[in-house]
C-alpha cells in the first residue's frame, strides 16, 4: 500500500506543481538543454517500457511536451527549406534526445526486468499507483474539466462511464480466458 500510495502520489503533486510555462516554442540551444534532452530522451524511452504509463503525460506533467514537439516540428521545418544554421540546431537537441532514448529503454528494460524478478508485488503496487493516477494528471493538465460546462456534458460523462466499465469487464474476461488456456 505505501509504494501504491507514494507513486500514485508522485503523479498528482507533480501535475499539481507543474510550471505553467510548458514553452510553446522551440527549445532554446544550450549546453544545459542538450543535457535535458538527454535526460528528457530517457524519461520519454521510460514510459514506452513501463507498462500503463503515457509518455506524453509524463512529458506533459514535467513541462517538455510543447517544447519537444515544436523543436521537432522546427526542424522537420528546416529540413522542408533546406536550412542547414537550423537543421544543426535542431540536431544539436535531437541527437542527445536520441542517444537519451536508446541508453534509457536499454537501462529501463533491464531495471524494470530487475525489479519484476525480485520485487514483483512492489512492482505491480508502483505500476498500478502511476496508472490510477495518470486520470487525474489528464484532467489537471488539459481543458478536460471546460467540457463540463457543455450542455452535453452529463451524456459525455454517462458514455465515458459506461465505456470504462465495458473495458474493465472485456480485460477480465480476456484475462479469464488467457489464464484458462494457459492451464
């Protein structure tokens, strides 16, 4: 219950204390940025392994996701124009966020192998906490909520009810169905 609670906790105090200034524009060149992308790439390579994790949302709650897509969008730009001053400076950014997704979805693979081998209960616990959690950091870091305001708001929330209770029933039975034949 703790690791539940503390990584389902990680999740809604960073959506919650995340800065407001999630950059619309390019991510400036630096020596400090190239070492964020780096990082950033690893985070993004992360959540591809961890299972039930959104990179997009995780990258949304630490304040990268606008300013990766448009520095991408800004080079793929570049490239259309032949633009060779901002084609560097978009690899000078995407090369360490390259690097920083292979190194991370090698290092992630074998530590979340690690940890499912030894710790498989804590494991499950974090996995589920980050997975509950991510709803919440959805709702807290997009204009979800303005959609209640819609006069078709009560059948918007009436249909996503129904539709979650329809996929909880289906992933049973289709684990029902996968621990049978396994037998």
């Amino acid at each position: 219950w703790l690791v539940f609670c503390l990584f389902f906790a990680i999740i809604v105090v960073m959506s919650l204390v995340q800065e407001s200034g999630d950059t619309l524009s390019a991510i400036e060149v630096s020596g400090m940025n190239m070492v964020v992308m780096l990082l950033i790439g690893m985070i993004a390579s992360a959540t591809m392994v961890i299972p039930g994790i959104s990179g997009s949302l995780v990258l949304m709650i630490i304040g990268y996701y606008y300013g990766l897509i448009n520095t991408l969008r800004s080079f793929f730009e570049a490239v259309r124009h032949v633009d060779m001053a901002n084609i560097m400076n978009g690899l000078v950014l995407l090369v360490p966020f390259g690097i920083g997704v292979l190194l991370g979805g090698a290092l992630i693979s074998k530590l979340i192998e690690y940890l499912f081998h030894h710790y498989a209960s804590l494991t499950y616990s974090a996995i589920l906490g980050l997975v509950i959690a991510s709803p919440i950091a959805i709702i807290l870091n997009t204009t979800a909520l303005n959609d209640l305001s819609r006069p078709s708001a009560m059948l918007l929330l009436l249909s996503g009810l129904i539709l979650g209770i329809l996929a909880f029933f289906m992933t049973y039975y289709l684990g029902q169905a996968e621990t049978s034949s396994d037998l």
